[in-house]
C-alpha cells in the first residue's frame, strides 16, 4: 500500500509526521509519499533516519493551518497545498491513501474536491477504527458534520 502523507498537517508538522511516516515504513512496510514543502521535508527525512528507504517527498507550495478560519476557502485560494497534492496523488493512482493530521475541515474539503463523492452522497463523512474486545469496528462521522439530517445518516448507513 502506497500512503500520501500529508507532511505540513498537525500542530508539530513537518517532524512529528516525517518520523512517524519513517516509522511506518521501517515497522509496518508501507510505501510513503510525503507531501509539503521539500525545503522542510528533506531535513526533517535526514534527521530521522529516512534516507534509503525509498520514502518519496513531492513538493507542495502551501499548507493549510491548524488555525485556519476557512478552511474551505482557504483550500479553493491556495491550489498547490499539500492536502490538495496528497488527494490527487489518490485520485491519480499515485497513492492508494492519504493520512493527514491537520486541520479536519480542509481535509474533507481537499478530498471532497480532489476525489469527487459516491453517486447519492450528499456529503462526505469521517472513518474512524475504533478498537473493541471483539476487534477493530468501523465509527462513522467522528466529527465532520455537525448536523446531519435522515438521509444523511442513511448515506452513512450505505457507505
């Protein structure tokens, strides 16, 4: 599995992400594709022992703040940001994921715009695994919508 890493997302970006993602591929095998801006990606990729394991960094101009107010607007303003890059490393086939620790609402607008929505949703939702004694179950919407309507839940229902 190939893994868009969004690197400029989260209160401790670029580094907490660049190690994680080092970790990932070292521990669970994965393919990572870090995305944010290469002049803070690439030290951060040496500092954590990334070099030789094949972790790509594509370059992405902007990135979407932890505090940013519109975060809607602010992903249609700035094109080249890292989300917007990770989605369409998806939509491409370029990646098979995208992971992001940043700010929620242009998460779901850089996907939303970036991989487009299933015929009949109206609007998209948050996955969460969520550990049980019976294994990982499947918790829906954690937190992308704040109100939601009956045919919404039905849309969650059939996703």
């Amino acid at each position: 599995m190939r893994v868009a890493v969004d690197a400029m997302g989260g209160d401790r970006a670029p580094d907490a992400i660049v190690e994680g993602a080092v970790r990932a591929v070292r521990e669970l095998g994965v393919e990572v594709q870090l995305v944010g801006d290469r002049a803070l990606v690439e030290p951060e990729l040496a500092r954590h022992g990334g070099a030789g394991l094949g972790i790509e960094v594509i370059h992405a101009t902007e990135h979407i703040a932890m505090d940013e107010k519109a975060p809607s607007e602010a992903v249609r303003a700035r094109k080249d940001n890292s989300l917007s890059v990770a989605a369409h490393q998806v939509r491409k086939g370029l990646a098979d994921a995208m992971v992001t620790a940043g700010h929620t609402g242009a998460a779901l607008t850089a996907a939303t715009f970036g991989l487009g929505r299933i015929r009949g949703v109206s609007r998209p939702a948050l996955l969460l695994p969520f550990p049980s004694t019976k294994g990982p179950v499947a918790w829906l919407d954690v937190g992308a919508n704040a109100e939601v309507r009956p045919e919404n839940l039905l849309q969650f229902a059939i996703m």
